[in-house]
C-alpha cells in the first residue's frame, strides 16, 4: 500500500469531520428541520455520530501507516474508506444546497427529506459493512503486525541520490561555478578571519546537491587544506549514535584515539561523544552531513563545530531551506538553481549520445531533444536520466515524439523514470497531511509552468476547504503559511519576489507536477482537459482543469439516469481557455454541478453571467476577472455561501444591492477601472497604442467611473462582518462611514475620495486595526484630507495616495511596517521635501514619487533607506538635482526615472554610491543625462550593472 494514500486519506477525513460542525451545514440542517416539522429527523445527533465515526477511521489510518506493511487485502479496505468518505461529503454538501434550494423554491421539501432519509441510512450501512469486512478477514494480518515492531517495517522510498551514480565526481556541466564556490568556502578564501563554518547546499530534490557536495569533498585542494574528513547520510530516519559511530570510524586509527572498533558498538552516547572529541581535538576537519531533511538533525549534531581546529567546516546538504536558515552558527548557504538552457542541452547530448564521437544530437531529432530538455527545467537528474533512457531507443523522430507526448505515463510505468518520480516526490512523501493536499491541489488544476499568484492561489486553498482553523487568525493568513512552507521545502518554485523579498508568484517545475498529477488521478482528485486528452464522465472527479477548447475535447456524455451523473461529484470548475463555448458547454450541466465550490471563468470572454451559476448554491468561489461581462444580476444572492467574488478586468461599474446578502463574503476585488484610470494619469501605455480601434477600446473604458455600491446598499456594509478584502470602490460619505464597522478588513481600495471627508476617512481607517494595504484615489482636483488621522494601522504594509496633500501627513512617521509606499499626484510644496519624513520608514523597500513634489532637489543621506531595493521617481516637474550620498541606497538594484525634464547629466550625482544598484530604467528623460550614464564606466566598474534602459519601460 502506498503510503500516500494513508496520508491523502487521512487527512481527507480530518476536513471531512471539521466541515460535518461547519455554520453552513448546521444551518442547512435546522433549515431543513424547520420545513419538515414533526415528521424531521434527528439529523444534528445522527451528523455528530458520522463525525466520530470519520475520526475513528482516520486515527485507525494513521495507526495502519506506522506499520508500514502492504496486502491486497488492506488496499481494498482503504479504498472502501475513501469511497465511504466521499458518499458523506456529497451528503453534507447536498444538505446545504437542499438547504439554499428551500429559500428560493419550495418545492424541494420533499426531494430534501427523501434524500436525507435514504441516504443517512446507505451511509450508516455502509460504514457498518466495511468494519465487518475488515474483521473478519483481516484479523491474522493485523496480529502480525502487533508482533512486529515499527523499526521492523519497510521504509518509504529508500533512494536520496540525487544524481545517477556514474555521474558522481565526473564533468557534469553547470557544476564548475558552484564547485568553485563551496571550495572557497571551504578554504576560508572569502573571509577576513578563519573560523568554524557550516556550509548548507539547499534546493529542490534532482539538482545535484549530493553530487556537488562529493566533488568539493574529494577535491585535491581540499584534502591537502584539512586533517581529516568523514561523510554520513542522514536521510529521513536516521540513527544518532550510528551516525556517530560511522564519523568516528571514518576518522579512527590515529594513535590518540584510544577505543576499537568493538568498542563503538557498545559505548553510550555520551561516551561517543567525548570520543569523538578525542578524535577531532586540534584536527581541521570536514564533515559532510548529506541529505538532511530535519531542523532537530541539525541541533543533534551542532557540537561538531565546537571542537577541533579554527577552520574546520561542516557541510549541509538538504531541501529544506528551514534546515539551512536554522543552523545556530554562522552559516553560508549556496541555493542551488537549475541549469541554464545551453548547460542542460549540452549535458543531455552528452548522455543521449555518448556512443557518438561528436556527442551532438541529429538534425532529424533536435526538435523533439529540445522539448524534452525544455521539461527537465534545468533539473540535473530529470536530464540525465532521460538522455540515459533515449540512448537505447530508436532514433526516428516518430519514436521521440511518442516519448515526449507519453512522459506522465511513462514516468508512472519505466522501471528508470520510476526511481526518479520516487526521488522527487520524496519530498512530497516528507509533507505534513496539511500539505500534501495544497500541494496537489497546485499539480492538479493548473497548466504545465503556469506562473501562479499567491493571493488566487491562498483563495482556492480557503475555498475548497484544505486550511484548517487556527484561533486567532483568519483562514488567508494560515494558508499563506502553508504557501511559504512549500517554498521553503523546495516544492514551489519562486516566480517572482516583492521589493521586501514576499514571494508573489510560485510556479511548479514541469516533472513535478506529471508526478503530482499522477498521484491526483489515482485518488480521483481531478481530471484533466488538455491535449494528452480526459475523461470528463469520470463521475468521481473532485477537480477540472479545462486547458483546451471544446472542439478538441471529448463530448460529454448524456446523464443516464440509472448511473451517476458525469461530474456530479465536481467540487472546482477551472477554465485555462479564451473560449467561450467551453464554458457554455460545461455550464449546461448545472443540474450535476450541485456541488460545485469554485468556479474560475478568468479570461473567458462572455458578456454576462450564465444564468446557470446562480443555481450553484454551495459556490465559495467565482472569478469573473478579464470578462465582458457589464452587469452582475441580483440573483448573486442566491450565493449565500460565496467568499470570493473576483470582478477585476470586468465593465461592472454598479454592483446591486443584493451583494449586502452575501453574508459569508470575504473578498469583493473589482479594480480594473482604478487601474486603467492610473495609466491614463502615468501617460505611459498610452504611447505605445497605434491601433485605432484598441486606442478606442482602452479610452471608452478609461471614461467609465469605478465600481460602486448602490445607495440603498451601504447601509448593509457594516453587516459583512468577515469582509476582509474591499477594493476598489467610489466612495461616498455614506460608505465611508459604514465601513467603519469592517474592523476584520486587510486590503481596501477607495476612489473619489472628496477633500470634505477626511475627517470621517480618517475616522474610520483607525478603528481598522488589522488593516495591510490601504489604497486612497481622491476626486479630481481636490486634496486628500488626511491629517487628522491619530495614528495608521499599525501593521500597514502597502500605502497608496493619489491626491494633493498640503504637507507630509504627521502620522507618516509611525509608519514602522510598510515596505511598500507610492505618492501619486501628491504636489508637495518645495518647502515640504518629502525624503527627511520617509527617511525614517525603517522597512521601507520600495518607494514611487509621481508628480509628488515640486522642489528642486532631492538628497538621499548617509545610512539612510537601508532596505529600499527599488526607487521609481517620474514627472517632478521642477527636480533639478537628485543626490545619493555615500553609504546611502545601500540595497538598492532598481532606480527608475521617468519624465523628470530639468534633471540634466549634471544634476544626478553619486549613482556610482549605490553598491546594489543593477538595473536603470530612463524614460523620457533629457539627453544629457543619457548621454553621461551611458558612458559612465565609474558606474560599471563600481556596481556590475546588468542593464541600462533607454526604452519606453513603464512600471
């Protein structure tokens, strides 16, 4: 049995049992109730004994993993586990839709009483059954297992090299640099001072960190440098003393050394220890602690630092970025990266074809090599195997082009591509069960190297109901924990960071998420709509992604009545297409999307909401983003259980009153308008724009006012008590007092902000203590009033003024979280430099001064700014000076100056003081200053700059 489907099941089962007590399902419950009067059953206790029922399975799961033994026999009962599961959770979200369904059409009274009757009775049946199978066929199988203790069982996947072996110590390309790095690490080349050290390779399993680790170890500089040397693998269960005893067995058969190798078997731990400090007293040493997947094997082993000659180094290898970040003495950590693309072709012609003296790949084949290369991303082991595997195939380009289309399967099915899949997915194996559901979820729904946004992602995880409660936050700031651990782990790759070093955008590597997909499929978590192909009549999908249009998908069935319905078990409905009629063809199937939970139409280009969706009544999610669509109906009311309601991109400009209802909201995000009203201000895109009718499209939407709520609808605001995103909206005096009562809020948006309600403004933002991103557009030519605002929220990270202010705000100063901070249209006097005021922002990383400022000079201090690692300063249209002393900027890579006519070459002085500064943007600004950057080699020589852009850049 494949330990997976333990830890899937089981922690299948604990949301499971937390959603049975969920205010959505007790509410449906005594709705339901209600309508049924006498003749109702008692739901509520017969609930309360399938929950614990649920926990007893999932505790006698956890209990059957430990022993870590396989039968046919357990496979068939685990799998009857899970359908079981799966028939209570369509029951309990049947109820809340039965319960939804009463409001609007009485009818269903009926339909919901039989079907609870019947249905509690099957489920009750069933879990009996399945217990009485399980004891009378498996009770000699379990008594062995008693008998055997849990070291006796078999491990989970026992490979950890990284790299096949022939590939240890030879020229692998991409390793020179890296290599040469560690060694001076080693060799103490790079510091000031000898000292002990650790040295932590980190990165995602593949990359070859077990395999750089061996090359710098047997280096010929290396041995000569230090005394002694030993190497342990500490792998995912390890044995302290063993590692131990195997160090001091490496390092034995000096004469000071006084103990044997019969010994070490029988000395206590303690006496090992002060053995090997005989061993390692006075030595310069290296110790390679390979494969490290705990912070506690880290503190186990930190005294090896503490003896022995200045100098010696301890060598970490390990996927857990947390294990490298938690070693307690100082520590240089080398954060692996995959090999570029010229590096990877190189090494996998060299494997494809060996046999050839040229090693170079046949022009018949180059295009199907290079797809296949482009899969491996970079990842050393994915290359290397593959290039091994296709050097014993045919080589016609039909044979390849099979291969590349059959990778998924074939890495479930060949014997070679097996023992990597388990390789990479040793990592997945180390996951907590939290975990492993989000990071299916990631391999199952979304296309191959999609880049993924954090805050889209945190919102599916929160609505498919995979985050669990934790008192005292919300739902988001757990699942963005779960996020960060999964970078950490080296599961989600970075796609892009903020100034202040937030992951924003992640990305799964390619072969990852075949082997993720595979594992999906099997628990029929999901199905796939692309162009390897899919079945969309497997009834027991919780999950489809659909990435190719309808003329190429298989048909939909029809609903034969006598078997379950195509996706009637569908919980996420996903569109990856610019289609249209895929989403009207699956939409027609609402009757068997009852229990649908998210519903992403982004970039699907409909110009209104299909009636359909409003009959989606257990709907947590719906992403209308970058449609056409110009009116939400008033039937979004039917949602009662919607959280997320995603109208970025669209033409809705009013949204009805009937959004008040929508009681369980969580996020209201419609700011596309705002947006284009902003690159209008920055004239920037504009420009670009030669197409007449596109130039027409962007002006009409550019005249359109931002979204609104309706009068009579701002008296229900301060009722959406969970509302945590709000953005962005006009304001009126009214909304502006209302949502006062939004205390819970994290993000809000405001535009058409008059000069008269700052006072009410400033009122209600302080009662807004939890408040992270704060955006304020004022009215045309009015000022925003902001003074009288006590003190911000103190936990503000984001801040944008788009407005007159007659001076810095006082409360500017207490601004101690924000890292990011952008002055719009600000016109500060030139007797109010803004830099002494912001100087003070200790967290500061990034900073935009648009039209903000009329002086003429800017000067930015001394130790100043310590963490601003971008600066974009545009259209100050009296700035004839701008000043970087010495030691200020010392983080900043990006400066990007824009439209700033009067700065002339001289006037920019001490760029060449900026130590981080890599890339300089220049738009529309004078020649001369052009001119004496371009040729500044004090700037080169000083910084290493990658780029100077004199181009139409807009940021």
């Amino acid at each position: 049995m494949d330990p997976l489907t333990f830890a899937v099941l089981s922690n299948y089962l604990a949301c499971l049992s937390k959603d049975l007590t969920s205010a959505a399902v007790r509410g449906a419950i005594t709705a339901i109730n209600k309508s049924q009067g006498s003749k109702s059953m008692d739901i509520e206790h017969e609930f309360d004994n399938l929950r614990k029922e649920l926990r007893s399975m999932q505790c006698l799961l956890r209990d059957e993993e430990q022993r870590k033994q396989d039968s046919e026999s357990q496979a068939n009962w685990v799998e009857e586990v899970k359908e079981a599961a799966q028939d209570v959770e369509d029951m309990m979200d049947l109820i809340v839709y039965f319960g939804h369904c009463q409001e609007w059409d009485k009818s269903w009274n009926s339909q919901a009483s039989d079907y609870i009757g019947t249905r509690l009775t099957k489920v009750k049946e069933e879990f009996e059954n399945i217990k009485q199978r399980r004891d009378r066929y498996l009770p000699q199988l379990l008594m062995r297992r008693e008998e055997q203790s849990y070291h006796g069982g078999c491990q989970m996947w026992q490979p950890h090299e990284e790299l096949p072996h022939e590939t240890m110590g030879t020229d692998v390309a991409g390793m020179e640099q890296n290599e040469a790095t560690v060694i001076a690490w080693l060799l103490g080349e790079t510091d000031d001072a000898p000292r002990n050290m650790v040295i932590s390779i980190c990165g995602m399993g593949g990359l070859g960190k077990t395999c750089l680790a061996r090359r710098v170890y047997n280096d010929q500089h290396v041995r000569r440098h230090f005394d002694c040397f030993a190497w342990v693998s500490i792998s995912k269960t390890y044995n302290a003393e063993e590692l131990l005893q195997s160090i001091i067995r490496q390092i034995i058969g000096k004469p000071e050394v006084q103990a044997t190798p019969d010994e070490l078997d029988r000395s206590s731990s303690a006496a090992l220890v002060s053995l090997l400090d005989q061993c390692l007293h006075q030595k310069r040493y290296v110790i390679v602690l390979d494969d490290v997947w705990s912070r506690n094997a880290c503190n186990d082993f930190s005294y090896l630092l503490q003896n022995g000659k200045v100098g010696s180094r301890v060598i970490v290898t390990t996927r857990d970025h947390h294990v490298a970040a938690s070693l307690c003495i100082d520590s240089h950590i080398l954060d692996l990266q995959p090999l570029p693309e010229s590096e990877a072709w190189s090494l996998f012609c060299k494997k494809a074809f060996w046999i050839d003296p040229s090693k170079s790949c046949p022009k018949d084949l180059e295009d199907w090599a290079r797809k296949i290369v482009a899969k491996c991303e970079g990842l050393p082991l994915a290359v290397l195997t593959l290039g091994s595997l296709l050097s014993s195939k045919d080589r016609s380009p039909l044979t390849w082009k099979r291969f590349y289309n059959g990778i998924g399967s074939e890495l479930s099915n060949n014997e070679m591509l097996v023992t990597m899949s388990r390789i990479l997915m040793l990592s997945y194996a180390d996951l907590p069960n939290h975990l492993k559901q989000c990071y299916l979820h990631c391999g199952s729904l979304f296309p191959e190297s999609h880049v993924i946004k954090k805050n889209w992602l945190l919102r599916l995880w929160v609505a498919e109901g995979l985050v669990e409660d934790i008192h005292g936050m919300t739902s988001e700031e757990v699942a963005e924990g779960y996020f960060d651990e999964l970078i950490l782990r080296s599961m989600l790759q970075v796609a892009r960071k903020d100034e202040s070093g937030k992951v924003k955008d992640c990305r799964m590597h390619v072969l990852m998420r075949e082997v993720t997909l595979c594992v999906s499929k099997a628990h029929k978590l999901c199905a796939v709509l692309d162009e390897q192909g899919a079945k969309v009549d497997d009834v027991k999908a919780r999950r489809l992604s659909v990435q190719i249009g309808i003329e190429k998908a298989p048909a939909v069935p029809p609903n034969n009545k006598k078997e379950e319905a195509p996706l009637s078990r569908l919980r996420s409905l996903l569109f990856f297409v610019d289609d249209q009629a895929s989403a009207a063809s699956f939409l027609t199937m609402s009757p068997n999307l009852m229990l649908l939970k998210v519903l992403e139409l982004r970039n699907v280009p409909i110009d209104h909401v299909p009636s359909e969706v409003f009959d989606l009544f257990n709907l947590r999610y719906l992403s209308l983003r970058d449609t056409n669509v110009e009116v939400l109906p008033k039937y979004v009311k039917r949602l009662k259980m919607l959280e997320t309601l995603d109208l970025r991109g669209t033409k809705v400009i009013c949204l009805p009153h009937e959004v008040a209802r929508l009681k369980e909201l969580r996020h209201l995000l419609m700011d596309c308008v705002y947006v284009l009203k902003k690159v209008k201000k920055g004239r920037g895109i504009i420009n670009l724009v030669s197409d007449q009718a596109t130039m027409k499209k962007i002006d009409d939407l550019l005249n359109q006012k931002a979204p609104r709520i309706k009068a009579d609808t701002i008296s229900w605001i301060r009722d959406m008590k969970g509302l945590l995103t709000l953005k962005t909206v006009e304001a009126d005096e009214k909304l502006i007092a209302e949502i006062a009562a939004l205390v819970r809020l994290r993000r809000l948006g405001l535009t058409n902000v008059h000069a008269e309600d700052g006072i009410q403004l400033c009122d209600s933002i302080s009662k807004m203590g939890q408040l992270l991103s704060l955006t304020i557009d004022a009215a045309s030519d009015e000022a925003l009033m902001l003074d009288s605002l006590p003190s911000p929220p103190p936990h503000l990270r984001k801040l944008v003024l788009d407005g007159q202010l007659r001076k810095v705000p006082p409360w500017f100063d207490l601004l101690s979280s924000l890292t990011h901070l952008y002055l719009l249209d600000s016109q500060l006097e030139a007797t109010c430099n803004p830099i002494p005021h912001l100087e003070k922002l200790d967290s500061l990383a990034h900073l935009t001064l648009r039209r903000a400022y009329n002086g003429e000079q800017l000067r930015f201090r001394a130790n100043m700014f310590l963490r601003l690692k971008s600066l974009n300063i545009a259209e100050l249209k009296c700035l004839s000076q701008l000043d970087m002393e010495e030691k200020a900027l010392p983080s900043l890579s990006l400066l990007h100056l824009s439209r700033c006519r009067d700065l002339q070459g001289e006037g920019l002085c001490g760029i060449d003081n900026l130590p981080a500064l890599r890339h300089l943007y220049l738009q529309d600004m004078p020649e001369s200053l052009m001119l004496s950057l371009g040729g500044d080699h004090r700037l080169k020589a000083s910084t290493g700059w990658e780029s100077i852009s004199k181009s139409m850049s807009w940021l």
